[in-house]
C-alpha cells in the first residue's frame, strides 16, 4: 500500500494530505481530475470543479449543489476528509432546474 500524499501545510506547521477527487458534471458528460488538500471544503472543490470543467469564471457557484455518493450535501462547508471522500472517489456538480430548486434561504 502506498503512503498518501501530503502537502505542506506551512502556516499551520503540519502536512496536510492530498486527495484525487473526480469532479464531475454528469449531465453534461464532463469530468476533472484534481488533487487537493483533505482540508479543502466542498464550497471550494465545487468552484473549482466549476472553473476546470466550464473554462470560465462567470458561473455563479450558488447556482449548482454537490452530490456524494448519489445524494446531496446539504452542508457544503464540510471538507473533504469530513465527508470522508476516499481516493478517486467522485464528487458530483449539478445545476439548480426545475426539477430540482434551491433551499429557500429567507
């Protein structure tokens, strides 16, 4: 088995290990491979997922949610070792639509 990877965490003075998450837009057939920090919380991995699969910055993250393993994160400031996302594993990036709305946050 193989030692995980670890970045430096230098302000903290700790190593921080590196995840390989799959980001993926099922509907739309688009999938990134990133690694990142277990620390990086899923607000964080969406919007980069978002950046990488998009190629632009002009989406609003608040229009998209995360699903793991087949369901949705409700709380979207967990990390990734929180959630207890595994190597490889996939996180999934989906649009708000009609079949699916938003929290009503009022």
């Amino acid at each position: 088995m193989s030692e995980p990877r670890q970045t430096d965490a230098r302000a903290a003075g700790e190593t921080v290990p590196l995840i390989t998450v799959r980001l993926i837009m099922p509907d739309r057939w688009l999938e990134h491979v990133a690694e990142l920090p277990a620390t990086t919380t899923l607000a964080e991995a969406k919007r980069i997922g978002l950046r990488a699969l998009l190629l632009r910055d002009s989406d609003d993250p608040g229009d998209f949610y995360v699903e793991y393993a087949e369901k949705q994160v409700p709380d979207e400031s967990m990390t990734l070792s929180e959630l207890g996302v595994q190597e490889r594993e996939a996180l999934s990036i989906r649009a708000y639509d009609l079949g699916h709305y938003p929290r009503f946050r009022g």
